[in-house]
C-alpha cells in the first residue's frame, strides 16, 4: 500500500529481541525478589551445624613438661537459627583457653575435661541463643609432669638384613638412652623405647638412618628422632672337612661311614677365618636312623655344631653308605 513505510525483516527481528529481554529482565527481578524473600525466611527457621574449635593450655608453669597434646579440636554440634549459625563461620578459627592451674587441683599429672566441662567453655564463645547438642570428643584427658623425667633405653624395632656376600657386624642406635618424661607412675612401667618400624634391606656397605621414637601414650621423649647405624663386612667362601661321628650304637656294634668325612661349607668374615678349624665342627650319623628294611643302604648325615663366627653352613652331600660290624 501506498503511504505507508515498509518494515524491513531486521527492524522487526530487532523489535521482538527488544521484547524477549524485556521479559527476561522482568523474569529476573522476580526471581531474584521470591529467592530474597524465601532465603529471608528459611534464616529463621532453627537448624542445626557443626563447628570446630580448639582448646589450648594456657598459665602453664615453667617447670611443667606437657606430655601429650597441649591443643586439642573438638567438633561442636550447635544450633540456632540461620543468622546465628552464619556468624559461626569465624569461630572455626578460634581457640579456648584451658587455664592449668584452674584445672590441676588433682596430683595425678593429668587434666580430665568432662562433657559438661567442654560444653562449658565451648559456650563461652557461643550466643545465648545457641544451643549445644554433642561435643566430640566426649573427653580430653592432658597429661603433664613437673619436670620428672627418667633415661630410658632405646631398642631398634624393624628388619635389617645384608644382602647374600655381605654380614650385619653392627646394629646401633644413638644415643642409645633418651629422656622420657611422664608422670612418676608411668615412669616406673616404662621399661624402653622403641622406634618406628624401620626396615633395611640388602645391607653391602655403612648406612645411618634418622628414626623416629615410637610414641607412648602420656610420655614425651628428648630428643624424639635418633640414628640408627648399620654396618656390614664382606663374607668370604670357606670350607673344612670333618670327620663323620657315631651316636647311640649299642654296645657290642661298630657302625662305619663311606665315606669316614664330609665337606662343610660355610661363608664367614676374612678376620674370623684363621680362628675356624674343622674341630669347631660336628657331624654325625644316628644308629637310631637305621631301619629294619634290608633296602637301606644310605644313612643321613646330621650338621649338629656349628661355630659362630661361621654362616650359612651346608654339608657337601646329606646321606653316606654305612657298615654295621659285630667284632
């Protein structure tokens, strides 16, 4: 038609973009309105939310050794209505006193806080409002000395082995004592200290070690890591040959060997070789190994001595033909 301007496609694709934002933006301002008004409600209602703090021992005297932890978490089931508990959110970062010399009136080197005690001072830092539902855990025991302390020794707890040429010549651990302190009770039942498993294997040359003290509930260790100290020498291939011995033949029987000796191989170190000599060494055959079967021709051989200085030792062959005579 005449008189009348045309609406190109962009001016009218523009014109329903325009409309679709303007019942965005109108959808948004509602939703955000019902969120705020719902958000405002829901605050209101009580409901319920855990909370960590921590107690710390404070006004402790100089000469007092805390020998367990001196701050303890405790996990704080609270609540409250919503503006309560969002102000909550800080207090995780907080901690409670627990003034000693309130609490040590007992002489049993030990601060015992009940539940009732912790939900105390737990609501020393709460509002009015909030209410303590659990406090975890349900006791915090704080074990201390005033200064007693005893040299304790320290054993090596773990598994410490050379690999095949070599043999472990020391294992030691320094210092080999360390103080412990506790209260005088548990000082008495406390025989040693022993380290953290400690596992080493395949030894061939010195090695050193830091360890850590395996703890003791109650009891504080000085220093709390030593040193373990290892050290292995070179084992060298020996051999001797011995004479085969005769045990529990009856009277009026000779029992023999064929051959009369056997080979022992041992490995040992090269310092110990000149002090090893094939006296150090017993072998025998039993006549109680001997059957009645007329098949048995062979009799065991059995390693029974052995010096110390010799390691790993093994017989060149396990059986030996054997005579029975009766002279």
């Amino acid at each position: 038609m005449r008189g009348y301007p045309r609406l190109s496609s962009e001016k009218l694709r523009n014109f329903f973009l325009w409309l679709r934002s303007k019942e965005f933006l109108v959808f948004m301002f509602f939703l955000f309105v019902a969120t705020f008004f719902w958000a405002m409600l829901a605050v209101k209602d009580l409901t319920s939310r855990e909370i960590t703090v921590t107690l710390q021992l404070v006004n402790k005297p100089q000469n007092v050794v805390v020998t367990s932890s001196e701050n303890e978490t405790l996990r704080v089931t609270v609540k409250d209505n919503g503006y309560a508990l969002i102000g909550y959110n800080a207090l995780n970062k907080e901690t409670i006193n627990v003034d000693f010399k309130h609490y040590s009136h007992n002489n049993d080197g030990k601060i015992v806080l009940s539940t009732s005690e912790l939900t105390k001072l737990v609501k020393t830092k709460l509002k009015k409002s909030t209410e303590v539902l659990s406090v975890k855990p349900e006791k915090v025991e704080i074990a201390y000395s005033y200064g007693k302390y005893r040299m304790i020794p320290v054993a090596v707890k773990g598994e410490i082995t050379a690999d095949e040429k070599h043999l472990l010549t020391m294992v030691r651990v320094s210092p080999n004592k360390v103080k412990v302190y506790a209260n005088s009770k548990q000082l008495k039942a406390i025989d040693s200290v022993r380290t953290q498993f400690v596992k080493i294997s395949g030894v061939n040359d010195n090695v050193t070690k830091k360890v850590k003290l395996q703890s003791i509930s109650g009891a504080v260790f000085s220093p709390q890591v030593v040193t373990v100290e290892v050290q292995a020498s070179v084992l060298t291939s020996c051999q001797q040959e011995v004479k085969i011995e005769t045990v529990n033949v009856p009277p009026g029987v000779v029992l023999r060997t064929f051959p009369g000796k056997v080979v022992v191989n041992y490995v040992s170190e090269s310092s110990f070789q000149k002090m090893i000599d094939a006296s150090d060494f017993h072998v025998v055959v039993d006549y109680k190994d001997i059957t009645d079967s007329i098949n048995q021709k062979l009799i065991p051989l059995r390693l029974v001595s052995v010096p110390k200085q010799a390691r790993r030792p093994s017989l060149a062959f396990n059986e030996v033909d054997f005579l029975i005579e009766h002279p």
